[in-house]
C-alpha cells in the first residue's frame, strides 16, 4: 500500500512538473512573439519611441525620483538598523486584531502609506531578508501594505490634476480606507500562518557600509523603476498610434453603450491599467462631472497598474508570491476604495 502511494504520488509530480515545463515554455513564447511586434513597430516609427520615452523619464525625474529617493534610502537604513521594534509594540494589538499579523506589519504599513508605490513591496521584501516574516505571512501584509502616496495622490492628482485638494483629501483617505478593508477580508481569505515575533537582529558597528549598502540599493531599485515608467509609456503611445486601444474601446462598445460612457473612457482606462499616472492624466482631459474624476482616479490609483505590479514583483518574486495573486488582491483594494470615495462624496 505504501509502495503504490509513493508511486501515484510520484506521477502526480512528474505530471506537474511536466505541465509547468510547458506553462512555462509557452509564456516565453508569447513574450517572445510580444517583443518581436513591439521592436519591429519601433522601428517603423522611430519617432514615437524616442519622444514617448523620453516623457516618462520626464515623468520619473521630476516626479517619482524627488519623493522616492528619499524613502528608499531611509527606510532601508531603518530596516538594517532594526530600529523598527519600538515602533512595532505601539500598534501591537490593532494590527494583530485587525490583520492576525505580526507587529512588522504596522512599519512597512506606515512606510508605504507616506511614500507610496512600490516602496512597501520593496520593504516588505527587507523584512523578509531580516527574516522578520514567513513567505505565508508576507502574502497576506502584501494586501494592506501596497499602497500610493501622499504626495501624488494629494498633490499631484488632487491639487495638480483635479485642481482641489478636498479631492485630493477623498482620494487619499479612499485610497488608504480600502486598503484597510482589503487587508481584513484576506484575513478571512488567507489561511491562517506562523506568526514570527519582531526580533532583535544583530547590528552591523560599521556605520558606513549600512550606509553605503542603503545608498546603493536604493539606487539601483530607483533605476529599475525609472526604466519600467519610460518602457510603459513608449508602449501606451506605440498602442495608441496604432490604434489598439480604439479597437478595444470598439470590441467593448455594448458595454459602455449599457451604461451610457463615452468610449474614451474606456480608452483612458485601458491606459491607467497599464500605468496609473498615464491614466490619471488621461482622466483630466475627459472633463468628466467632480465626483466621475474622483471615482475614476481612485480605481486606477487603487489598481495600481501593470507597471507598478511589474516594479512590485521585482522584489516580491524572491518571495515565491505571484503576479496573478498581486493583481488579485489590487482588484479588490481598488473595490474598496471606490466604496468608499463613493460614501465620502456623498457625505461631504
């Protein structure tokens, strides 16, 4: 009996190994065919690359790179100082009754709240290198802790886009309410794991390599991202010049003529999927009513894009977590949050 089980288990595992070999296989093929289109159209129209990429470097130096710097560098360096303990213990019961997580959870909440996207993936996944927190438990802080910022969403959507900073103020507390409630119901959803306790960790006396590591990482993380916002928006513009984006708009029209939306809409939603700041601005040129901006700006901003998932797994894939749950778990966020915004206009 026991003979034939490690049999059958042994062919369940070579047929899932097998299966997986050609997953794999056939992913690379479609990225490959994907890539193949995308050089040879670049080709064709050199002209909207260059220009296209070079406004996403725009975008990144003058907005992202500012904010996020900073972030990056302190944050590691409060990580490798393990200085987050003290913080921890303040907001101990909240987070384990709210989330049934451990402590940890609280800081790479905070720190993603105040610097945004994808900083709270990048420490989530410093915490895990400290080994503060399992594979399971990282799944489930991933869903409350990928969060948008203060500055664009209040200062750049709100203020810069929307031109009112009482939007900017629905969009935040929207944005960061959702994310509460989406860290709740994965509470539920999620199987229960080990709960590691907030250790103390060795410290490294050798101030200037902590220094130094920070610095380095932190610059390296920043390149990576810069270079996915300037692959993104090259990639929008090519899909727009070639009308892709239109026919999809043409494919969905029964939808959008059910509820009455203009397919521009749904064109410049289409572009927020892929990046949320192309989407945000796509947004204010649609003149939309006050409280169809706010909703629309507070999915996408909830939502995140491709571009942020894409900027999130460069860390979180040493965590075994995957893109499909990721992008799960921002659908839901992003739900949440335009419940809420709906709620906030109708109150205030």
């Amino acid at each position: 009996m026991q003979k034939c089980s490690k049999i059958i288990i042994s062919n369940i595992t070579r047929k899932n190994t097998s299966f997986s070999f050609i997953y794999n296989k056939y992913n690379k093929m479609i990225l490959g065919g994907f890539c193949v289109v995308i050089l040879i159209l670049l080709a064709l129209n050199p002209q909207i690359y260059m220009q296209a990429t070079l406004n996403g470097l725009v975008v990144f130096a003058s907005v992202l790179l500012p904010s996020l710097l900073p972030f990056f560098v302190f944050t590691k360096l409060l990580t490798r100082l393990n200085v987050v303990n003290t913080f921890c213990k303040i907001f101990e019961p909240v987070i384990k009754f709210l989330f049934s997580t451990s402590t940890i959870a609280s800081y790479i909440f905070f720190i993603s709240i105040i610097s945004g996207y994808p900083v709270g993936a990048k420490v989530l996944k410093d915490c895990y290198d400290a080994n503060l927190v399992t594979e399971k438990e990282a799944k489930k802080i991933l869903t409350f802790t990928s969060n948008s910022g203060p500055m664009f969403i209040i200062g750049t959507v709100g203020v810069g886009l929307l031109i009112s900073k009482q939007a900017g103020y629905i969009l935040f507390f929207s944005h960061i309410i959702g994310s509460v409630l989406n860290g709740v119901f994965y509470r539920f959803i999620l199987p229960a794991s080990n709960i590691k306790n907030t250790k103390e960790l060795p410290i490294n006396n050798a101030l200037n390599n902590i220094l130094n590591d920070s610095m380095e990482s932190s610059i390296k993380s920043l390149l990576l991202i810069g270079g996915y916002i300037a692959v993104f928006f090259t990639i929008i513009e090519l899909l727009n010049f070639y009308s892709v984006f239109d026919f999809f708009a043409y494919l969905l029209s029964p939808i959008t003529n059910l509820f009455r939306l203009n397919s521009q809409i749904l064109k410049v939603v289409l572009e927020g999927l892929l990046e949320v700041t192309k989407g945000c601005f796509g947004i204010k040129n649609l003149m939309l009513s006050y409280s169809g901006n706010i909703l629309a700006c507070t999915g996408l901003i909830s939502f995140g894009g491709i571009c942020v998932c894409i900027q999130a797994m460069s860390f979180l894939s040493s965590i075994k977590i995957k893109a499909s749950f990721y992008l799960l778990q921002k659908t839901t966020h992003a739900i949440f949050s335009m419940l809420v915004c709906y709620f906030l206009i109708l109150t205030f």
